[in-house]
C-alpha cells in the first residue's frame, strides 16, 4: 500500500504546478514583447504626426499667401472703385456746369441780339449827332473843357489799370498792352494820383495798396518799366479788380477813371456783374456815376488757332454794357500788332 507525502494538500501534483508556472512564464512573455514593441510604435507614430504638422503648416502658409494676394486684390479694386466715383461725380458735376453754362449762354445770346440792335440804333443816332456837332465846332471855337481821345474822355483827375495778366494776355499781347499803357498815360499828362492792379485785385506796387501813386514823369518810367514782366496770377475775369477798384477808391469828390485791359471774362454770369457794379458805382447828385468805366478789349481769343473765341465774345459783351452804364467807353482793337 502507497503512503502520501505529508504537507501535500489533496488535489495538487507537479503537472498541476507545471501548468501554473507555464502560464505565468507565458504572462512574462508577452509583457516583455510588449514593452519592446511599444517605444517603436511611438516612435513611429511621433513622426507620423510630425510629418502631418510640417504639412498642415505648409497648408497654412500657403492659404495665408494666397490670403494676402486676395486682399491686395480686395484692396486694388476698392481703390479703383473709389476714383470711378470720383470720376462720376466730377463728371456729374462738369456736367452740370456746362448745362448751366449753356442755359446762360442761350441767355446771353438773346441780350447780345437786344444790345447789337440798340447798338445799330445809337451808332445812327450818333452819326446825325456827329454831323450837328461838326456843324456847330464850324461855327464857334472849339471848346477843351472836355477832351477826348480816341472817343474816350480824358479829364479825369484819378486813373486806374486793371490789367489782366493770364498767361494768353502775356504771351499773346503784352507789346500791345504797353503801347495801349503809354497812350493812355500820355492822354493824361498830368493828373493827381495813379494806380494800377491786375483784374483779380492784386496791387503792382503792395506799398501803395489802398493809397494813389503820385503822378510824377519818374513814377510813371518806374510803372512802364515794371510792366513789362509784371506776370501774376490770373483768372482771366475783370470782375474782381472793377469792383475792388470801385469800393476802394470812390470819392464823391473825385473825378476817376478805370481803364480796363483784357481778352476774355471766364466768369458764371455778365447780368451779376453788372448788377453787381451799378450797386457800388453810386450816381452822384447829377445822376452820373461816381466812377467811370472805360475798356480796351484785345483780340486774343480770336487771333490764336485752336483757342475758342466765346470767352473773348463775353468780354466784349461785359465790357460794353459796362462801359455804357458808367459812362464811359469800350475801345475793341482789331490786332495786337503796331
């Protein structure tokens, strides 16, 4: 009979321990590989994703460059947009003035036609009234109280220039200028006081700005002298120097005269002007007016090739009715030459 060993619990053998240690060996096993396995897999997946982000920052750097083109793009066209509507609106606006321009013209033409028939009607009134002074300076002494020159009259005491001084004025017809300047001065051999501005009001001399030149031979080789290179700013508009010539010097007791030298009146309007003039030229006791205007009306406009003559056909316009309100007389030159 088999005797069992003592301190060996019932249901244990040695295959039952075999099996045991098999399995935990087994357990060993696999967490090894494991451990082994696993740095290679991070490995692999660390470069993985460090690839995926190299690429996406690529991704990304290429959508910002296209960003920046398209708002360079964005912007160009805005830009472009905004002087478009610049360019509508001043066209808008050239528009409207030219609308303007020829709604007064259509204006001024009718009174052009009304004063070209009043013209006609005065000039054959004052032919019968040459014929009967011709008559009467045959019969008694003729008298020099007042004289005239050029069918201007010259016994004026005080002389103003406005002078327009534009560039087509300069270029164009200051020799004639010159020579219109000596004559008028020498009609006036002596008078009390001289001054000379441009048509915008400027002063030839800012010394005497406000103030009359005394009239001295001196003086007047001095204002000659500057004359000829006397070249500011102009508008080509005779509106600004009249009225500050008016407003400056009038005097009750004063007889003055303005002398007008120009081409052309760019400006909107001929009936404000003269309203404008009739305002500030009050008429004395008499009913003359205080101030007299005379012009000289040169013919740029229509002697230079590619330049239109309506400016210079406003001028005239302006300056006869001008001249004819306040007493005095428009002189139009057929040439700038001698």
């Amino acid at each position: 009979m088999r005797t069992r060993r003592r301190g060996v619990p019932e249901g244990f053998s040695l295959s039952f321990l075999d099996a045991i240690c098999c399995g935990f060996g087994a357990i060993v096993l696999l967490l090894v590989l494991t451990k082994i396995g696993e740095p290679r897999a991070l490995e692999q997946a660390r470069i993985d994703l460090d690839g995926l982000v190299e690429r996406l920052e690529q991704e990304l750097y290429e959508i910002r460059g296209e960003t920046e083109i398209l708002n360079r793009s964005l912007t160009s066209r805005q830009q472009q947009i905004s002087k478009e509507r610049e360019l509508i609106a001043r066209l808008k606006g050239d528009l409207s003035r030219i609308q303007g321009e020829f709604a007064a013209s259509k204006q001024e033409s009718k009174v052009h036609d009304i004063i070209e028939g009043r013209l006609l009607a005065a000039q054959q009134k004052l032919t019968v009234e040459m014929q009967r002074l011709q008559q009467q300076s045959q019969e008694r002494p003729r008298q020099v109280e007042q004289q005239l020159v050029g069918g201007i009259p010259v016994d004026s005491e005080y002389i103003i220039f406005v002078i327009d001084t534009s560039g087509s004025m300069f270029t164009y017809a200051w020799p004639a200028v010159m020579r219109k300047m000596t004559q008028v001065l020498d009609a006036h051999p002596k008078v009390k006081g001289i001054q000379i501005m441009n048509d915008m009001g400027q002063y030839m001399f800012s010394s005497y700005a406000g103030k009359w030149i005394p009239d001295t031979p001196g003086r007047r080789k001095v204002i000659l002298d500057r004359l000829r290179t006397w070249s500011v700013f102009s508008n080509s508009s005779p509106v600004e120097g009249i009225t500050r010539a008016i407003r400056t010097f009038v005097a009750p007791d004063k007889k003055i005269s303005i002398y007008v030298f120009g081409d052309e009146f760019t400006g909107r309007s001929i009936d404000d002007v003269v309203s404008s003039v009739d305002r500030i030229n009050r008429r004395d006791s008499k009913g003359n007016r205080l101030v007299r205007i005379h012009a000289v009306g040169f013919p740029v406009m229509f002697s230079v090739s590619g330049v239109s003559d309506s400016t210079g056909v406003r001028f005239a316009t302006l300056m006869r009715i001008l001249c004819h309100r306040n007493g005095g007389s428009f002189v139009g030159l057929n040439s700038t030459s001698p």
